[in-house]
C-alpha cells in the first residue's frame, strides 16, 4: 500500500472548519483514499472516501488533488466530539485490500 | 454503515492461559476479514488477513503459531491469544468489508478488545 504522510497534530476552535490534509505521492491508479478516525479507546469509525473526484456526506468532504498525489479531509463545522486521531489510508477498492495505518494527525477542537 | 462487533469488548486474564476474541459481521456477509492490534499511544498494525475456509495469512514478525486466527463462517472470524504473557496486553481490532462485488468495498472496524494479561 502507498504511505501517507499526515501533520502530527493540529488545533481547531469550535464551529469552525477543520482541513486536515494528507500526502500520498505514490498512490497508484487502483487505490482509493480512505479517512478514518479514532476516538480514544474505540475502533476506526469510517469518514469518507474517493478516488478522484471530490466528495461529501453528511460527516465531511474530501478534496483531492488532480494529481492524486494529496488530499484534504474538511470537517465544516467543528466540535468539541470530533476530537480524534484521524488516518488517511490509501488502498485498492476491494474487499482484500487491507489498510495500512500511519500515525494519523491528531485533532483537539477547542472550545 | 455496516456494522462489525467484537466480543468480550474487555478481557482480563492470568499468564499461560488463551483468550480468544469474536469479530461478527452483523448484517453483511464478509470473505476476508482483518485483524489489528494497537498499543497505547501508537497506531494500528495489521497482524493478519483472515479468510473465510482457508488459512490466515499474518504479517512479518507475527507468530502464527501464537495468534491463532480461524475464519469459519462468512460472518464470524476469531483470533486466539495462545499461552498469554504481559507483553501481549494491547487493544485488538477486526475489521471487515461486505462482499458487495461491486463498486465501493469500504473497510469497517470493530470497537475492538482490550486484552490485559495480568
């Protein structure tokens, strides 16, 4: 699986947007990019994903780079239940591609 | 989203013993299913990938022999701590992705075990 590099941590004041990016320069033309997030002591909840196009659901959007190589997971609206270690993963879309962690970025939204 | 369990959600148990831990997939059906473990304040390793009527395949540097992994239904995979010591008190995680066969095939996680090995 491609790595991904993501920033360690990163602050965020209340109601206002979170943009956490992530790079993935070696990502190939199969793999799809996947974001996660922890909260303490829980599994990985599922965010959002795409594979070029950009995306939005009811949790978040994802914007990725026309070269694929980088991507941003936007939270608009932040609050105090998102703070979590989120995990950019980059894997093939099918259901034997397993997902490689890295150290994710930690979020604190602060009041 | 699909919905994957895990049980005992926490375990304690003495040193030498076994432990084995469930992960269900609860309203789909699953061929592959992960197993992940994660000590404090680091992130989640891959220890194995669990097939449905075929052996696991584990990850470099993960005894086969000691975490024992079988994958007999399309809905339930379980992983055996063999002889338990200290050291392999950590949180385990499964994660599974339906057998859609089409388009998306999104990896879901499960709220994992704590294991403590006293």
């Amino acid at each position: 699986d491609a790595k991904t590099t993501q920033p360690t941590s990163m602050d965020c004041a209340e109601g206002r947007a979170a943009n956490l990016p992530c790079n993935h320069s070696t990502i190939s033309g199969n793999e799809y990019v996947y974001w996660y997030r922890q909260i303490h002591s829980q599994g990985p909840q599922y965010i959002i994903h795409g594979l070029k196009n950009n995306e939005t659901n009811e949790m978040a959007s994802l914007i990725i780079t026309e070269d694929r190589k980088s991507s941003t997971l936007i939270l608009p609206h932040a609050t105090l239940r998102d703070t979590a270690v989120y995990y950019c993963i980059v894997r093939p879309n099918t259901n034997a591609g397993k997902s490689t962690f890295g150290d994710g970025t930690t979020l604190t939204v602060k009041p | 989203g699909a919905v994957v369990s895990q049980h005992p959600s926490w375990v304690i148990c003495k040193s030498g013993t076994s432990v084995k831990i469930e992960c269900r997939s609860l309203d789909f059906q699953a061929t592959t299913m992960f197993w992940y473990r994660q000590f404090p304040k680091q992130s989640l390793m891959l220890m194995a990938t669990s097939n449905e009527g075929s052996k696991a395949t584990y990850e470099q540097g993960v005894e086969k022999d000691k975490f024992l992994i079988n994958h007999a239904s399309l809905t339930l995979s379980t992983l055996t701590v063999t002889s338990a010591h200290p050291e392999d008190s950590s949180f385990y995680i499964c994660s599974a992705s339906p057998n859609s066969g089409r388009g998306t095939d999104t990896q879901y996680f499960g709220p994992g075990t704590r294991l403590t090995v006293l």
